[in-house]
C-alpha cells in the first residue's frame, strides 16, 4: 500500500479540513486582540464566547463553566491542584485527600506524585482486570479516608479503551460531598457525555484529540465549585485562567465538538466495525495474543493487544517500515523498556505486558486498511518470534 496508514488516533488525530478553515480568518484577518475595546477586538471575543456556547451545549453545561486552556495536561494540573487549594483554605490547612487510580494519564499520576510531597495524601482506587474501577472498593476507600476533598477517575482510559462507570461514581461523589474530576480526554468527541445526569463536578478535554488543532483544551467546572484561579495575570476567562486567548485555537476546537457530535453515531458506528473486523482477525490467525481492557465499556476506536514473546516497541518499529503507525505499551525509561502501569495495573505480568500494541482507529480508515495491517501483524510477530515460514 503507497498511502501511510494512520492507526494512532488515540495519540493524536488530523486536524479537520472544516476546522483549518474555521481558524484561518483568526489567524490573518481578525487578528485583534479579544481583551481590546474596539470592534476589531470584539470579532475575536465573540468568536471565543461562540465555541463557549457550542462546548457547554455538548456535555449539557453552562457556557460560563467552559474554561479554556492549553489542552487535557493543563487542565487536569489545574483540576487537582487548585482543588486541594480550595479544601485547605475551607479546612484551616488541614491535608487533603485525592483519590484516583492507578490507571490515570501522567498528566494526573504526576500532578499527585507533585502534590503528594507536600500538600495531600494520595489513594489509588482498585481497578479490575479490564482496567474498570470496582465500585464497592471506592465506596469503601471513601468511608475509610479522612478528608477526601477531590475523586478524579478518568472517563476512559488511553492505552486500552476501558470506559469507566462515570456515573455510579458521580452518584457516590455526590451523595459524600467529594469533588468529582474526570478526565475526559480519549472519551469528548467519541462518547455523548452528560455532566448533569452523571454528577460531574470537572472535566478535561482537549481539541487534538477530536479532530481540533493541538495545544488548546478546555476544563468544565461546575459553577457550585468555587475553584481558585490556575494561571494568575490578567482578567482573562473570568479572571481565573490569564493570558491572551489562543482564538483561532479555540475557534478550531468549536468547531472540532460541533463536527464530532454532529458525526458521532454514524462514525462511532462505522469505526467499531472495522475495530470489530479487525480485531477478529488479529485474535483468530495470530497465536498467543489477548486483547486488553474491557469488551463491553469500550471506546469504539480501540483495539489493543499484548503479543506473547515480543517486544510491542520493536513491533512498532517494524510496522513503521510498512507504513503503519501504531503505538507500543510500554515507555523507555534509562535505557530498558517499562511495562505499562495500566498493563500492571490491570494483573498483566511483564511477559505479556511487554508485548502491547495499541491500534487506535479514526475518521480515514478502511477496511483495506485493516486488511493490510493485520497481513503485516502477522508477518511482524512471526518475525520477531521466529517462527515467519
Ligand atoms: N489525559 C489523557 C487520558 C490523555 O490520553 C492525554 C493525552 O494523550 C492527556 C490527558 C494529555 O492531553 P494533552 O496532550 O492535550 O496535554
């Protein structure tokens, strides 16, 4: 095949054709700056307020609990860090409580390894071998801790599709006063998310993962939730987040959930079945391979894999030298190759967990494509395990 084949669109998408050209007028012809008081100003502050009301709508918020910010790390960073702020100063710095899991992003596992040298002790919920928060033990880890002031849980998960039960954990947040956080990253613009229904108190996104540009994202916060401002300076996004807005960055991630809701069913319905058929394929002609995460609460895009006796990194690679782009599992760390702490998280031991491989699918593919990827699958893993005809 000539074309490269994209299948690591839980790493990044394209930015939409539609969504380049909502950006372009920001970018040379309404230039002003939004925070100016004459009209030429105005244009771009309307064109920040506009994709404010099209994001509220999306997951069923008020657009004045749209905050926008450089992507899901910020956001997630200001989420945790400011909700332990605003607990101390309600408790007479007394320390605070986060519980998460274990399978969270780095954006969320790093900024509590951060706070947890000094302001907050830290909790990782059990989650069962599919990588889903076992309900009972977060009830449990609620009653047991003193001083819970923040639940963050993220709504699916990135290496291996599992959707979380965001609802039953909102419900229980609710019921116990907790702040509930999800970080909503791989899930907004694949997955209809209701933020009143389900209790959400907060909720990261970011554009580039639902067809927007990169470095622009937005954090939800419920009004009821006084959080404390991230990013100190001027009086931008209601004095909580400063600094000149990216507009045609937010103007483009408008555009991007507008699209992607638009399109959701129909192309959440086309991609599973090429995931499915996919899937199928790999798991019937190639030997010693499970698939990870859960089969049911499962992002339609994601199909990922641990190969029996190789490396997913060097599998990688060697789908790189065909045109196909996927990603491994596990992160190189001085020099040798960790597995993954949701591959651990989830029971895997290293002989398995060393050996994933995420396929993420998105808007581009077809089932040529798939056809293709799983002829090369086939020849990689017989390669690297010696066993190739
Ligand atoms: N959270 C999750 C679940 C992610 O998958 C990612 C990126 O892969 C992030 C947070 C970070 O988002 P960003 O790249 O916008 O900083």
């Amino acid at each position: 095949m000539s074309e490269m084949i994209y299948l690591d669109h839980a790493a990044t998408t394209r930015t939409l054709p539609e969504v380049l050209e909502a950006m372009e007028p920001y970018q040379d012809i309404y230039y002003g700056n939004p925070s100016t008081i004459y009209e030429f100003g105005e244009k771009s502050r309307e064109a920040i307020e506009r994709a404010r009301q099209i994001i509220a709508r999306t997951i069923h918020a008020r657009p004045e609990e749209i905050f926008f910010t450089s992507g899901g790390t910020e956001s997630d960073n200001w989420a945790l860090k400011e909700a332990v702020q605003l607990h101390k100063s309600r408790n007479g710095r007394r320390r605070a409580h986060i519980l998460t899991t274990p399978i969270e992003h780095h954006a969320i596992l790093n900024s509590c390894k951060e706070l947890a040298q000094s302001d907050c002790d830290v909790s990782e919920l059990k989650v069962d071998g599919s990588g889903r928060v076992i309900l009972k033990d977060a009830e449990q880890a609620v009653m047991e801790h003193e001083n819970v002031c923040l639940l963050s849980v993220m709504y699916a998960n990135n290496e291996i599709g599992t959707i979380e039960p965001i609802d039953e954990l909102g419900r229980m947040a609710r019921k116990r006063n907790l702040i509930f956080h999800t970080d909503a990253v791989q899930a907004y613009g694949h997955l209809p998310i209701h933020v009143q229904r389900d209790h959400i108190d907060m909720l990261s996104a970011s554009a580039h993962k639902f067809g927007g540009p990169k470095g622009v994202g937005f954090l939800y916060i419920r009004k009821e939730i006084n959080l404390p401002a991230f990013v100190h300076g001027g009086a931008q996004e209601s004095n909580r987040r400063a600094g000149t807005e990216n507009v045609p960055g937010i103007v483009g991630m408008g555009k991007a959930a507008e699209l992607a809701h638009r399109r959701m069913r129909m192309e959440s319905s086309r991609i599973r079945y090429l995931r499915d058929y996919l899937s199928h394929r790999i798991l019937q002609e190639i030997p010693d391979v499970i698939m990870t995460g859960n089969r049911k609460f499962r992002l339609s895009n994601n199909a990922s894999f641990c190969f029996r006796g190789i490396t997913g990194e060097a599998a990688a690679i060697l789908l790189d030298t065909q045109g196909i782009c996927v990603s491994s599992g596990s992160a190189c760390s001085t020099g040798s190759l960790e597995d993954s702490h949701v591959l651990v998280a989830i029971g895997l031991d290293s002989e398995w967990a060393q050996g994933a491989v995420r396929i993420t699918l998105g808007a581009e593919n077809t089932k040529e494509q798939m056809d293709y990827t799983v002829e090369k699958l086939k020849m990689v893993v017989a390669d690297m395990r010696g066993t190739a005809a």
